[in-house]
C-alpha cells in the first residue's frame, strides 16, 4: 500500500497510523479521578489490536465466523 492509496479496512489505516506516527496519542479514557486514566499511542493500539485478533484467530474455526 502506497502512501496515496486508501486502507481497505480498519485494521489497515491502524497499522498504517501506527508505523508512521508511532507516538502519537491515539486515544484518551478519562475518568472522574483526576489523574487517573489511560492514554494509548498508535503504537499501542496497534499492538492491543494484533493481540486480540491473534487470540480470535487461534479460538476460531476456520471458515466460520
């Protein structure tokens, strides 16, 4: 996939995101606490997202969804 050439899924423009701006924040979870929470780079929101995938692919069966 080139730089001009849309992502074909989510998973896709994640990874993407991920290699190009490693660091950057992704998301923000806020809490009522003040300084409690959780911030999550691109990075790490690919990394989470592998992880799960990767659990769901060893649990499914192929062909089935």
């Amino acid at each position: 996939m080139d730089a001009f050439e849309l992502p074909d899924t989510l998973a896709q423009a994640l990874q993407r995101r991920a290699l190009h701006t490693p660091d950057r924040l992704a998301l923000r979870f806020l809490t009522d606490e003040k300084d409690q929470g959780l911030v999550l780079t691109y990075r790490d929101l690919d990394l989470r997202a592998r992880t799960i995938a990767a659990a769901l692919q060893r649990q499914a069966v192929p062909g089935h969804r």
